[in-house]
C-alpha cells in the first residue's frame, strides 16, 4: 500500500482522468462517483489493475466498501443503492483479481475476503467467548470493545491467530481500523484514544504475524505494508510514539522468525530506510526494536549482501549507527548498544564494509566509555571484543561460508 503512485502518460487525458478517479476513491466523499467511473474503464483501460493495486490506500479503500456492508446482511436490509456501490467496488477487485500482475499478489488479500469460520470446539466457554467477540469485529458499533478483549487473549489462546484469520471479513475489520488513522497522520491530529484503539488493531496483526500457520499467507497478502504510513510519522506525541512503536513490533515479530520469507519481503520495502529514521530520531524503545529489526536483516545472508552491495546503503546504515553511538555515549542504554555492537559486528564479516568500519568506527567503542554499561552483560562484551579484533590492521575476519557470491561495496 505505500507504492508511490506511477505518472500518467504523457499527453493522455483519458489516463490523466482514471488517476483523478484513483485519487478520489481515498475521498470517501468522492469515492462513490469514482468507483462508477472507474468500474465502467474496466474493458477499455487494459492496464487499470496494476494502476489500481499500486496507488496508495486504494485497496484498503476497496476493502471498506466491502466491509460497510456486513451490517446489511445480518439481518437482511441491504438497499439497492448499496448494492449498486458495493458491486462497483467488487468489480474493480475482480479486474485486479483477473490481471496477470496483479493476480497472485492479491490472491491472498481475496482470501481473507472469503474464508469461511470455523466452528468453535465444543464445550469450551472460553473459545466460545473468542468466537463472539471475532464476530462482534465486523460490527463498527461493538469493534472497539472486541478488539480490547481480544487483545488481552493474544497470549492465553494459542490459536488466536488462525481463529482471526479465518474468520469471515476480520482482517478487512482490521485493515479499516488502520485505514481510518490515516487523516489523522497529516496534519498530526491522532488522539490518544485512537492510538489505542489502532494499537489493539495492530497487536492482533502482530498475533497473526508470529504464527507459523499464519506469517506466510500475512506477507502475501502484503499487509505490513499498511503500516508504513505510521513508520513515516515523525510528531513526538505519546499517541504517535506508541502506534510507531506498536506497528515496529508486528516488523519484529516476523523477523524473530529467522526466515528466509520474511528478509526477501522486507528487502522488497522501504523497511530499511524507514528503520534508520527512527533510529537517529525516534525514543529509546522505538530505536531499540528498530535497531533489532535492523539486525536481524543483517543477520540474513541477503540482507548483508543487500545493505552492503553499493557504497550509499552502507554508509547511511554506517552513519546512523555512529550517531546512536555518540548519542548512548551521553545517555546509555545496555540494551540499544546491545543491538548496535551486534550490527557493527555483522557487518565486520564482509570484507569491503570491514576495511571502511576500520576508518569510521566511533571512538567510543574503542575506549572504554561504555565499561560500564557493560559490566553485566558477557555476551555483548564478548561481540565487542569480536568487533574490536576483527578491525585491527591485517586482521582476517573468521572464515564465513555465507558470505559466498555477497557483493562488494560499489563507489
């Protein structure tokens, strides 16, 4: 969802219109009369699907119009009128369902649209209570209340996961309490009750995000990429630090996973710069999970290679790192530096990144102005020390076999 938008081509006032209608759907005052405009450029606009799947926020707009409508089905007073709007919306999905671009990157965001619920176990009051309050997330008037009992259960019902995510309509519930912050990103108007209530939303996104069952089908389906707009923000107020920090751990709880899936997706984003931001500038806690989101990527055999494959990402990632330095040298914490050395360290282990660290690695960690900050903690002494010996002149980083076909840092 945070694809920027492509430009219309040149002298085409037939693609100058469908964008304006793109642009108009985020309106929900103007999206009525788009969503009819457009439905009607289905056959004669061939490249209308991936127009319609890249621009920002136009899925998710989609996805309300669907969800608007559960109300009307239970009990049954769906409107013509309704009807009419909903099946405009449904139509513009099918074109994006029906291109071959776009197919296979929406199957899985059609999926949650279908999946049908599975019945709760019998005789377990508990689960029965689960099940309630998933079907009370499609209901706008008894959402709030849902997603506050719902998060408390994250940890206590390990199946919570799957339980959301297949069931009927829950994470298109999800996704419009994410899609509705939006206005209140620019101008910076979040309030701290609809922090709250976005954040219950996101921990129960980060719940299908950690599950093994659930992680792959949650990439496919691209869904960390509504988050971006919240990494994007930049006001220091507690609401707006609290959802940059919620939407960082649903980032850290895929990547705790180690896997391959999860690194490739990531790499596929903006994750890296926007993780950098909120390192030089964001609160202690958020540049902690931050600096660990960064860490694991380095830890990934193609994510090193990525960040040091050209001379521009290594050295923005090198920078920040000496700027945390400086800024922990003023006002330590044992466990921000805990994830810095470890980057430092991981990135000792390609050759090019190791000879430039020799030249620009901060003098605080030569010294000893963190000695005691890290007095307890062996093992970060012990990287340190790693970290240390592999920069001394001559020094031959310890063989890696994963470090086979990495590329070289480009000038």
């Amino acid at each position: 969802m945070s694809s920027s938008q492509p430009s219309p081509a040149p002298n085409s006032a037939e693609t100058e219109k469908v964008f304006h209608w793109i642009n108009e759907l985020s309106n929900p005052e103007t999206r009525e009369n788009a969503l009819l405009e457009l439905s009607k450029k289905r056959e004669s606009v061939p490249d209308l699907a991936p127009m319609l799947w890249h621009s920002f926020g136009t899925t998710a707009a989609l996805l309300q119009e669907i969800i608007n409508i559960y109300p009307s089905i239970h009990p049954a007073t769906l409107t013509a009128h309704q009807s009419n709007r909903v099946c405009n919306a449904l139509a513009l999905l099918q074109c994006v369902a029906s291109h071959p671009e776009t197919r296979e990157t929406g199957s899985s965001l059609f999926d949650t649209m279908s999946s049908s619920q599975p019945s709760p176990a019998p005789n377990s009051a508990e689960t029965e209570k689960v099940f309630h309050w998933i079907n009370e997330l499609s209901n706008p008037e008894t959402r709030e209340n849902a997603l506050l009992e719902l998060s408390k259960k994250r940890e206590s019902v390990p199946d919570l996961a799957p339980m959301l995510w297949h069931s009927f309509g829950t994470t298109a519930a999800l996704l419009q309490e994410i899609i509705n912050i939006y206005p209140s990103i620019h101008p910076a108007t979040l309030t701290a009750h609809q922090s709250n209530r976005v954040c219950n939303a996101l921990a129960l996104l980060q719940c299908v995000a950690s599950h093994p069952e659930t992680r792959s089908v949650f990439l496919q389906a691209n869904i960390p990429l509504f988050l971006y707009p919240f990494l994007h923000t930049t006001s220091k107020t507690r609401p707006f630090e609290y959802l940059r920090l919620t939407s960082l751990g649903v980032i850290g709880a895929l990547v705790k996973t180690d896997e391959q899936e999860v690194i490739t997706f990531l790499l596929s984003t903006e994750i890296i710069p926007l993780c950098l931001r909120i390192m030089e500038s964001g609160s202690e806690l958020s540049k902690t999970v931050a600096t660990f989101i960064l860490q694991k990527i380095l830890l990934d055999d193609s994510g090193l290679s990525y960040i040091c494959q050209t001379y521009d990402r290594f050295s923005h990632v090198a920078i920040i790192l000496g700027k945390m330095v400086i800024s922990l040298a003023k006002e330590p914490s044992a466990r921000l530096l805990k994830h810095v050395v470890r980057c430092y360290l991981r990135l000792t282990d390609n050759p090019r990144a190791c000879e430039a660290l020799r030249q620009c690695l901060p003098d605080q960690l030569r010294d000893s102005t963190f000695a005691d900050c890290l007095r307890e903690d062996k093992a970060v002494k012990h990287w340190l020390s790693m970290l240390l010996k592999n920069l001394e002149p001559g020094a031959v980083a310890p063989p890696d076999p994963r470090q086979m076909g990495i590329s070289p840092l480009g000038s």
